[in-house]
C-alpha cells in the first residue's frame, strides 16, 4: 500500500557521541532512491530554538513518529533530576506508545560502556533483537535491512502494480456500491459493457479486474471509493488561481478538491473553466446568444484527465492546477514512462498506461480512448482557435501539460524583439487589463514621448490596440493573431476564429460518484469578465455525466 505520507525515523542516542552517525543516517536515507520515498528523519539538533522545554519537544516527536531508532554506545549522557538521561525516556516513551523500535548497538565491548548504558542495553535486548555496528557503513547496511522489512512487512513492496494491489485496512464496505451501480449504467451506454445494472458489487469488480481474494483493490478504492483519500491523502487535486503570470503566496484563490476519480476530473474541469473569460456573441443565428471560452473545454478536460489517469499514485504529491493570467499549468507526480518523450507527444504515439485497471474503467466511460489520441486532439483543436499548441514537460518525477490562454507566449515575445520597457508594459498590461502612458512612465522611468513611442510600436505591431482618447487614450491586448514575429510588421491575422465548442454531454441518469470540496485560502470575488461555473454535481441533478457545460446563455 502507499504511505500517507513519509514515515518519520525518530533517531535517539547521546548527541555528543554519535553527532556524525546522527547526519550520516539522515542524509543516507533521505536521498536513498526507496528509502527516501517512504521515510524522512528527525534530529533534535535540526529544530530551531524555541521557548518549549527540550524534554517537552523530544517526547512529543516520539509521540509522532513511526520508528524510534536508537543508537546506544558508550555514554550514557545527561541525567535529569532522576538520574534518567533523554536517551532512555525516549526508548520508555518509545516502548509505552507501541512504536516500532530499531536499536543499534556500536561495538563488541560491554566492559567499555558506563554501567547505565550497560543497563539500558541489556533492557532493550530484553524486549527485542539488537544489532551491533563497528562503522558507519554497517550502521547503514543494518539500517537498510531493517528499514525494507518494516515496509515490506506493511505491503508497501509489492510486485503488482499499484491499481492492482489491496489496501490491508479496506474492504468492501469501503465502496460506494450505487457509484458503481452508475458506472455500469454509462459503461453499457458508452461501450456495450457486458453486466447488467443489477450485478452484485464483487461480480462487477471481478469482471474488472479489481477485486483481490474478496478485498477491493486500491484501484477500486480510488475509482469507487466512498472516501478514498482516507486511504490515499495524496489523490486530492489542488486547484489554484493566480492574478498574473507567476506564483504568489498566499494564493488568491486556493480550493483542494477531494472524491473519487471521476468527481475529481469534473470538479477540476470545472474550477479551471470558472476562471477563463467566456465570451457571448450575438442572436444572429438562433434565438439565444452563442457563447465560447477563450479555451476549449474539450482541452481543458482532456489535460485533467490525462493526469487523473496517469500520475503516480505511490508518490505522496497531489495534482496540481494552477490558473494564471496567461496559461494553464497542470502537473502530475509521475514522469512520462519509457520509451515515451515530450517529442513524441507532438506526433502518433503507443498509448502506455501507468495504472491499466484505472485506464480501463475511465475508457467504458468514455473518459479516454486508450489510443495515445489524446495529446494530438488538444494540438487540433487549440490550433484551430488560433491559439499556440499545448507544452509537454516532462521530468524523472512530474509531468506537466502547460494550456496558452493567448497568442502571446514567451516564445511569441522573444520573436518580436521587444525591448525591456515594451516587455514590462505587456507584463503589466496582461496582469492589469490595460495601459497608458502615463503608467508606463511610472513602470519604467521613460519619458512620455519614449513610452508614447513604445506603446504605438505594440498597437501597430498587432499586440495591443487603442481605445479612448487624447488623455484617456490607453492600450489593451488585442485578439488578433500577428503572423510575422517583429516590431513593425504589418501583418496580423484577422479576428476570425473557429468557435469553441462546450464539451458534449452524455445524457445518463445519475453521477458517477460524490464529490467533496474544502476551500482553502482567500474567497475571490467574480471580475466582470469571469462567469461562475456551477458546481458538477448540480449538472447531474438533469441526468448528465461526465460533461462540464458553460453557464447558461442569457435570455
């Protein structure tokens, strides 16, 4: 199973004696390519000074931890107003609170040790097998040993892959059986699933793949979970919106989205959605005023399910979704498995899934396709509304798909050989809305016939263009393509720009799942340009799954 989240080592010994083991094994194990996955390290020494008693603040780290650790020499060290050295108090309160206990014995010679280590050691060696170490090195070696049996004791190790492995504290009572009633609802609508509604639960879940000696898997906890972050805290998406270009602390706008997999793509679908501009055009075709995001939501959709699909679950970091002023950024703990790259994400591709069980029941109900589609759908059709082509990022450790929001990219800019004060005013005016003169001077200490100069380069070059007038002229983007990348061209694309389509709905009754949602940060108030996106599970009151549709038209 996956940790909550990293194990914490408590190490325990005299301070002044092992002061180099104490490092050696922090540092060991911390960068070690496994144990630094499942475990972090506490050292007293690493705390900073506070105005708590040091008895106070080692007892309660103890209390905290997973694994007492403890590393017995020679001294016995400082002894408190009871003869008992923080050594041994931490080995008692170790041993009363049931943790798991490591001991560590350095040297072969018991006639060296003061006669209190001496008795410490004996009563550790009453209570369970000790080791014995001359150096560093065989600290580490035993250490390790140790260490992969506690986890492989706890069936962290496992040679299944992760979807396919059971949970030790789940069982069927763990799942939402009229979820996964609904599922096979949308399964036999979407893909002809062969069971009928009325299927018993664990003859769905056989049929699956995701049943384990009659204990869900893990991938039926996240996919049917009535809570599965109590099992998986790391599965929640983190969801955030920023004003400008670049990260700020405190975030503006942060909510953390929590549920099952298929609650999660439509609560995130619909975060990013409630934060894009949505335009209204006019009654000239139909009765009703045809409306458009400045991105299409198929995209947007197809980014969070791609993550949602393909991160990997044994890492303990959440999906991350971030809005800012010119981009979207979605990232997933998980590089791209070999032989894929980013490269070929630009071209067909072998589909190669991470989690194959998840993958196949987010495929019959029509989440994905499984035909490595899904990067070549979101370039068509961002393209085709003029808008730059998604970046695939990939690391050893997350994968990142970044959505433009405009034509205005970075590589855009650096093309049109802008000079600094242009450069900052299209900062400013991405982050503000618009600019004038005036402003610009403040911005960049020029004159006003250099600002005046800089900012009518931008309007004729297509990047901004001028409303007002005389002293109320100012600049804003303008949503024209320029097609030939310098300060002077001529050349703009004209405004005419495939409309984008809202996600189709699948007309199902009921929803997949539940959906919970904790707010965390500032309530940002709704700018004249943003239109709030209802909550998915008030699509679903009129029978819809896994649709985010736009707000309605107005009369």
């Amino acid at each position: 199973m996956p940790t909550p989240s990293k194990y914490l080592l408590f190490v325990s010994s005299v301070q002044r004696e092992f002061a180099a083991e104490r490092r050696e094994v922090k540092d060991y194990v911390e960068a070690d390519a496994l144990l630094g996955r499942f475990f972090s390290v506490f050292l007293f020494e690493d705390i900073p000074a506070s105005g708590r008693r040091p008895d106070e603040v080692y007892l309660d780290e103890v209390d905290g931890s997973a694994l007492y650790v403890g590393l017995f020499g020679n001294d016995y060290g400082y002894e408190d107003s009871n003869g008992v050295s923080p050594t041994e108090r931490e080995f008692d309160r170790a041993t009363e609170a049931g943790k798991e206990r490591l001991i560590f014995v350095k040297g072969s010679d018991d006639k060296a040790r003061t006669a209190k280590m001496a008795v410490l050691v004996s009563k550790a060696g009453s209570q369970l097998i000790r080791r014995r170490f001359q150096d560093s090195g065989e600290l580490k070696a035993a250490l390790y040993a140790s260490l992969v049996q506690f986890l492989d004791e706890r069936g962290v190790l496992q040679s299944r892959p992760f979807d396919e492995r059971v949970h030790p504290d789940a069982s069927l009572a763990d799942l939402d059986e009229e979820g996964l009633t609904r599922f096979v609802r949308m399964a036999r609508h979407e893909r002809q699933f062969a069971l009928a509604e009325s299927t018993p639960l664990p003859e769905i879940l056989t049929h699956l793949d995701l049943l384990r000696d009659g204990q869900p898997s893990q991938g039926a906890l996240l996919l049917f979970g009535k809570n599965p972050q109590r099992f998986f805290p790391a599965s929640e998406v983190r969801c955030m919106h920023f004003h400008g270009t670049t990260i700020q602390r405190p975030a503006p706008f942060y909510r953390i989205f929590k549920g099952n997999l298929f609650s999660l793509v439509e609560q995130t679908v619909d975060f990013i959605l409630s934060k894009l501009n949505y335009r209204i055009g006019t009654r000239a075709e139909s009765a009703q005023a045809p409306g458009e995001y400045e991105l299409p939501p198929s995209v947007i959709r197809e980014a969070v399910v791609n993550a949602i699909a393909h991160r990997d679950y044994t890492q303990p970091a959440a999906i991350q979704a971030s809005v800012f002023s010119d981009r979207i950024e979605i990232r997933n703990p998980g590089g791209l498995l070999p032989p894929l790259t980013s490269e070929q994400l630009h071209r067909p591709h072998a589909s190669i899934a991470r989690n194959h069980h998840i993958c196949e029941a987010l495929y019959l109900a029509r989440y994905i396709e499984k035909y490595g589609t899904g990067t070549l759908m979101m370039i068509a059709e961002t393209t085709a509304c003029s808008l730059p082509e998604p970046d695939f990022e990939a690391t050893p450790g997350e994968f990142v798909i970044i959505l433009w929001r405009d034509w205005l990219t970075p590589d855009v800019v650096a093309r049109l050989g802008l000079n600094e004060r242009q450069r900052m005013a299209i900062t400013y005016a991405r982050d503000n809305g618009r600019i004038n003169n005036s402003e610009l001077r403040k911005l960049t200490g020029a004159s006003a016939p250099t600002s005046k100069r800089d900012l009518e380069e931008l309007a004729k070059s297509g990047v901004f263009e001028v409303f007002g007038g005389g002293r109320s002229t100012a600049y804003r983007f303008r949503s024209n393509r320029v097609i030939i990348g310098s300060i002077g061209s001529e050349s703009v694309q004209s405004s005419h720009e495939k409309p984008v389509k809202p996600a189709h709905g699948r007309d199902i009754m009921g929803t997949l799942g539940t959906s919970g949602t904790e707010s965390i940060g500032s309530e940002e108030t709704q700018s004249g340009h943003e239109t709030p996106v209802k909550p998915a599970q008030e699509w679903y009151k009129n029978g819809t799954i896994g649709t985010s549709r736009p707000p309605e038209n107005p009369t």
